[in-house]
C-alpha cells in the first residue's frame, strides 16, 4: 500500500499581519473531525478515522495504521508539462486561490506558484452570485484546483452545494481547504464529479484536542461556576460579592471531581479523538479511554491509547462518565445527542461538544442538565452560530443555586475556538498547498482527502 509521505505541516515563518482575526471565522463550516470515512446517510452516528501515519507523527501519537481509503487514490496525471497551443511554451494548471493572501508559508508558496498558475478573484467575485455568474462565464478558464488556506476567508459564496458544483469546469480535480470540518461543501457531489475534497483537520488537530482538556477538565471542576463567582458580582450591584466568593469557595468543593479513574467516552475516534485520549489518559489526567466509532481502530491504536471500543453508542453512553463529541457532522444534518441518545447517559455525566453544534438537540440537553442526567456541559460549537442556547446561556451565567438546588455555572459556552491558534492557521495553509502540489503537480494522492470513496464509487473502483 503507498501511503502518502510526511510533509513539514508546521512552519513559522510568519508574514505580514500575523495574528488570525478569530472573530472572522466564517461560520458556516466549521470545526469537527477530520475523516476520511464515507458517513452512509443510514447510518446514525458518523465516523472518524485515523489518518495515514507519517503526519499524525509530529503529534506523537506512533503506530497508527493507514487508512485504507487514503491509500491507492485513482490519480490524476501531472498536468504541469502540456504546452499552451498558441505560444508552445508548457501551461502550468490554474489555481483558484479563493481568500486570503498566504501568510505564514513562504517557502511552500513559492513552489506553488512556481508549478500553478494562481489567480486570486477578490472578495465581491467570491460573493455567491458573482461567483456563479464569473463561473458560467468561465471567467477563470480551466482551472485545475479550488484553494482555500484560511477559516476566516474564502467562504464568502456559502455552501458548496449542487448549484455551484455543477458549474465547475469538469477541468477541476482536487478542492483543497483550510479547516477540519467540511460540512460546507457536499463533498460527496464532489466526489461524483471527480473532484477530491481535501480539508485540513490534521492541522487543527492539536489545538481543538487541547481546549477539549479544558473543557473536560471544566466539566468535572466547575470551572464556569468558580470564575463567574469571582467576577460577575462586580459587574452589577446586584449582588454581594464577598459572600457569592465565599458561597463558590465553600461549597464547590463537594461538587468537583478529579478526572482520574473515570471513563472518558469519545464520539469519533479519529486524529481529535485520539489526542484527546493521549492527553487525558494515563499517565497524564488518568482517565479510562473508551470509544465509539463506526470504523474500529486498529488494535495497535487501541493498545497503545489504553482505549476500549463500543460497537454501539447506546454501550459508550452508558459506561462513560464524560461524554466527548468529535465526530463530523451527519451527513444528513441531524443531531445524534438527542432525548433518546441522552437516556443512556447514567446521572451526573458530564458532555463536551468541540465537534458541530448540528449533532446536539439543545433543547434535550438543556432538559438533560435541568433534571442532572447530565450534570455539567461544555460546548464550543452551537446549533445556530453565531447565536447561543438562551437556556443554556442561563446554566452558564446563574450565580445562585436553582430550585432543584442545582448549582449555577454547570455549562461552559465558547465562541467556537478550540481550532483557533495560529499554530493551526499555519498548517492550514502549508496542508492545504501540500493536497493540491501532491496531486496535480506530483501525480500523487492527496494528503487529506475526504471523499474518496465517493469517486471511487462513481468510477466503480
Ligand atoms: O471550524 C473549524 C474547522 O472545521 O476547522
């Protein structure tokens, strides 16, 4: 089997503005797993899977198998050598470079530029319907490839649905993009017309499994609770702020928890979910791993992250004590933390969302928190984006136990960032040129493809 080889994701040679503006994050697709797994619209929850090893490397999470769908990717001959009719001289295939100037990688887009031709449309031609018009006008020509290196930029024209796919100039073979999740393209349409869509989880990988730690760790220590305490009485009159310190002090105690000996149940067990099992596993936070994913993990992968498989989310749900979703978005759109899903959950677990607000009912979570089946939540990514669950906004911002003696501050509510360092933003960017280089200009297989098997099942491979 030949597996991609390892390509120098991090790099930080820092360019012009430097720091990303995470409030620009475009928020239409967003962060969740990286997979190269198919999720089957049957199929209710959807799967994560490891990566080929060489990149997971550098996050030392060793013995990791190939994924077999990255390996033998039909390939695209190498279209840097066919000469242009009118001049003769060789034509270097056509880059549609949509967002943001690269930033942080110099070095890798020089060779980029030297083996594409890039044509950058600005920001009023990325709008949805100058896009589509510029398209029908085939205003780029035939352009080989879509590149999109930041979050922040480049999703001005929405979802990549069926009105722009079919637009493409069949000349298009590979959509390489910044960011884990891809629920802002139908990657599957893509793959039936021939088009591999890469994304750039790999690259985030580390930073969403780190504020995952501190929304675990905020789960089982309150943290919402003991800051609001100590902050929100000086931010109205309202209240005393001495004995609401005190209140927090005196009696979180008795409902804070180490991690350690508990079992953490990941949802999705791809790169996310296995650093975060590297992390708060032994011999760090102690925790016992276990996880639910619709492709197994390879035994070495299960032996050396100490985790145990569930072949049923019903069975993770019911023995884990904080629940973690890192899985991608349904391919169907629809929640897979639901009433029923939440019924499995014994008393007093906790639940962590860093993966896509759309796999959450809110409404049932919030029932869920109300009657502590669930006793504590943190969430980074929201069902209506950039807005927020009042209900769960009320659980985060309380100071005052409520009349089921519930104490305040059991939800913690990020504005979606745990993918956002600059670290990643740099390998988004590096990640993303890799994809496109490897396979237009190398004739090999793409880095991080996503949907193979929807072109491969297209081409009856
Ligand atoms: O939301 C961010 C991502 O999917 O990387």
């Amino acid at each position: 089997m030949k597996l991609p080889s390892s390509f120098p994701l991090v790099k930080h040679q820092k360019l012009g503005c430097g720091a990303v503006n995470e409030r620009s994050r475009h928020l239409v697709s967003t962060m969740a797993e990286p997979t190269n797994t198919p999720i089957p619209a049957s199929t209710p929850v959807p799967a994560s899977t490891p990566r080929s090893s060489s990149p997971l490397q550098q996050y030392s999470i060793p013995s990791l198998t190939p994924n077999a769908t990255t390996a033998t990717i039909p390939l695209w001959p190498s279209t840097t050598s066919s000469p242009d009719t009118a001049t003769g001289k060789p034509q270097r295939p056509i880059v549609l470079h949509i967002g943001d100037p690269i930033k942080y990688n110099p070095d890798t887009y020089a060779e980029f530029n030297a083996a594409f031709e890039v044509i950058r449309p600005p920001t009023p031609e990325r709008e949805r319907n100058e896009l589509i018009r510029a398209l029908k006008e085939k205003r780029w020509g035939h352009f080989s490839a879509i590149f999109r290196p930041f979050w922040g930029t480049g999703g001005e024209m929405g979802r990549w649905d069926a009105e722009l796919i079919e637009l493409l100039p069949s000349s298009v073979k590979v959509f390489a993009s910044a960011g884990a999740g891809f629920d802002w393209a139908d990657t599957k349409l893509l793959g039936e017309r021939g088009i591999i869509y890469c994304n750039s989880g790999l690259a985030a990988a580390e930073a969403v499994a780190d504020f995952s730690v501190a929304m675990i760790i905020s789960a089982f220590r309150h943290l919402p609770w003991c800051m609001n305490a100590a902050t929100f009485p000086y931010l109205t009159s309202s209240s005393d702020a001495r004995s609401t310190f005190r209140e927090c002090h005196a009696r979180a105690t008795a409902a804070s928890h180490n991690p350690r000996g508990h079992t953490l149940g990941l949802i999705g067990f791809g790169n996310i979910g296995q650093q975060i099992a590297a992390k708060m596993g032994n011999p760090a936070f102690g925790m016992k791993i276990a996880y639910y994913d619709v492709v197994r993990k390879p035994a070495a992968v299960e032996s050396e992250l100490r985790a145990t498989f569930y072949e049923k989310l019903e069975g993770l749900m019911k023995v884990s004590d904080c629940v973690v979703l890192c899985t991608p978005a349904s391919a169907d759109g629809r929640p897979i933390i639901t009433a029923e899903t939440l019924g499995y959950l014994r008393p007093g677990t906790r639940f962590v969302n860093i993966a896509r607000g759309s796999l959450v009912d809110e409404e049932a979570l919030a029932d869920a928190l109300d009657s502590g089946v669930v006793r504590a939540a943190a969430l980074d990514v929201h069902m209506d984006e950039p807005s927020v669950n009042e209900r769960l906004v009320r659980m985060a911002t309380g100071l005052g136990f409520d009349d089921r003696g519930q104490h305040p501050g059991r939800v913690m509510l990020t504005c979606h960032n745990a993918g956002g360092t600059v670290e990643t933003h740099v390998g988004f960017e590096e990640l993303s040129m890799r994809n496109i280089l490897r396979v237009l200009r190398d004739g090999g297989e793409a880095v991080t493809p996503v949907n193979l098997h929807w072109l491969r099942e297209k081409k009856g491979v």
